[in-house]
C-alpha cells in the first residue's frame, strides 16, 4: 500500500511519472558524468561509485542512482517559459550535483553505512574520500553553471547557493537536536525546511530562471518546490522508521537507531498522554545508555509502537498530506501551459505515496 495517500488526486488527468523521472535522468546524466570525469584521481571514481555507475572494484554496474526528482523538476520547470527541457540540464545537473555533496557527508556524519542497497563510499574508500568528493561536487555545481557565462546563469547560481548554504543550516541544526531530549515541531518544520526544502525549492525553479523567468515566477516555483520537500521529509521520516529495508536500502529502524528527532518522534512527544510520556522517558534513558547500540529489534519495535500509540505516525502522514496541498496550490499562481502543470501535480503525488 502507499505510504501516504495523497490529498486529492483523483481529478487530474493522467500523467506517465517513471518516463518523466526517466526523462530527467536521461537528460542529466551525460552532463552529469562529464562533470564527474573532470575530478583527480581518484576522486573521479570514488564519485563514480558514489552515483552507481561502477562497482567498488571499478566495474560498471547498473546500479540504483536514486530517484531522480531533482533533475526531473528542474528540466520541467525550464518548460514554464516555453523553452525546452534541454535548457534546464545545467541546472539539473548542478541541483544533482549539490544533493549528492550533502549525501556523501551526511552519510559520513550520521554513521549511515547503508545507501542505496549498498556501502557508502565512506565504508569503502574512508572518511577523508567521502570529504573530499563531496568538496568537489559542491564546487563542480557552480561550475556546471557560471560557465554558461548568461545573466540567467548568475541568477540561478545565486539561487543555488542560497539553497546549499540552506541546506547546511539543516544539516546542523540535525545534529545538535540528536543531542537534545525535546525538539519543538516548529524546530523539526524549520530544519526539514532548511534541509530538504531548500534544494527542492531551487530544483523546481532553476529550469525557469535558465529559461528567463522573472523572479516572481521563480520565487512561485520555488514556494511549490519547498512545501514539496517538506511532504518528501515527512514520508522520508515514516519510512525512517517504519519503513522496510528491502525498498529503502537502509537497517530496520534506521532513525530510531540514530537517535534522529524527526517528525513522528517529536509529533508523539508533543502530543501528551500515557504513550507520549512513556516514550520521553524511554528515549532519555536511551540517551544515557553505554549499551544503545547492542539494543535488539524487540526493543527498537518497542520505541516505534510508542510512536504509533502516541499519534506520531498518524500526524506526519498528515502533515505531508498538508504539505502536499500547498504545494499544488502554489502552481495555480504561475502562469503555464496546462501539461507542465499537470507533470508538477503527478511529481507531487509521486513523492507522497513512494515506497523508497
């Protein structure tokens, strides 16, 4: 069954999601792989393996690159201002590129060992490597587009920017709450925010300023971008816990293991009540616990029933159904032709009911 039923979908017309996502990676990866192919040694495989396109021993692999939502928006929302999906690749690629800088780190950070049914690159070429690939795609993103040498260029490089420095607030602001005992919802809002709301905000918009969109037009896109990234967060936060690791690739209770406040953690803690207070006093004496990563699935399944008891798992599927609406609102104050609405809508739908 999908994860959260979107709002209202069932009156717009039919739209084809995989070959628009597979559009977008078609477009992207050959620039993509072109900008990968300019890195030293051996930073160019490691970021090689990091994308899926070769093994840990160097052979080519058909490997699961992700979903590809970032670069199909930016590829669509180049088809705002009439011009051609291709007009949008830069952009595509350097929102990928950007994404994946935060992914190499992120994993480095959070001790994820698991992406993408395989090692990180951390767990196969070490700490130092996933640092300094990351570096290298955060610098190839601004790369793949000043060198176009357009004032639309310059525009969405500012805009891009913005977003990365965005994105690393959240990144942050991720840390220091594993480290607190409560986290307001309105902290968690503003940190999914800042962390996956920023970027897609800039994916669905930089398409558009490539193409000579005015500013009112692209802070539009991007008002739909954002709400889409935290509807995206709040599935990502079910699927953090409830979610199963055959189709995400990642342990079982993989955020319960990493201590993470997300959505469903905080929502059960705000909520008040025998199970939300159980909960508070299980996850601070978690906290304290030398013997936390020995814990057994029994115990991990103990703090996710908590969860559920408390109305956390019910208020995130929620609030991304919220999320959602708004997001489909916002298209409504843009100006464009009715397919390209229509793709944005099945995007939408798309991201709250996936499975991974």
């Amino acid at each position: 069954m999908p994860t959260v039923p979107p709002a209202s979908p069932a009156a717009r017309p039919a739209v084809d999601v995989t070959a628009l996502l597979e559009r977008g990676r078609t477009l992207a990866t050959p620039v993509l792989r072109a900008a990968v192919d300019r890195l030293a040694p051996p930073m160019d495989t490691v970021a090689a393996y990091h994308f899926g396109w070769i093994d840990a021993q160097g052979n080519p692999t058909d490997g699961d690159g992700g979903k590809a939502v970032r670069p199909a928006l930016a590829v669509l929302s180049a088809e705002v201002t009439g011009a051609a999906p291709e007009v949008g690749v830069p952009g595509a690629v350097a929102v990928e590129l950007v994404h994946n800088f935060s992914l190499l780190h992120d994993d480095l950070m959070d001790g994820d060992e698991q992406r993408r049914h395989r090692d990180t690159v951390w767990k196969v070429h070490g700490p130092a490597q996933a640092i300094l690939v990351g570096d290298a795609l955060f610098a190839l993103a601004n790369e793949v587009l000043l060198e176009l040498g357009t004032v639309e260029a310059g525009r969405a490089t500012r805009r891009l920017t913005t977003a990365s420095r965005a994105l690393i607030d959240g990144q942050a602001q991720d840390i220091s709450y594993e480290h607190r005992d409560r986290v307001s919802v309105e902290e968690c809002l503003e940190m999914e925010g800042n962390k996956t709301g920023a970027l897609l905000a800039c994916a669905s918009s930089i398409g558009a300023v490539l193409g000579g969109a005015d500013e009112r037009t692209a802070d539009t896109l991007e008002r739909y971008g954002y709400h889409l990234g935290l509807a995206f967060q709040a599935v990502d936060d079910l699927l953090g816990i409830w979610g199963d690791p055959v189709s995400t690739g990642k342990q079982t209770w993989s955020d319960l293991r990493q201590r993470k406040k997300s959505l469903p953690v905080v929502a059960a803690l705000a909520a008040g009540g025998p199970a939300s207070e159980q909960l508070g006093e299980m996850l601070a004496a978690d906290a304290k616990s030398s013997d936390f990563e020995n814990f057994s699935e029994e115990e991990f399944a103990a703090r996710a029933a908590l969860i559920e008891e408390a109305g956390g798992r019910e208020w995130t599927a929620e609030e991304a159904r919220r999320q959602h609406t708004i997001a489909i609102e916002a298209l409504n104050a843009v100006d464009m032709p009715a397919p390209v609405r229509d793709r944005f809508a099945a995007l939408a739908d798309f991201v709250v009911v996936r499975k991974r």
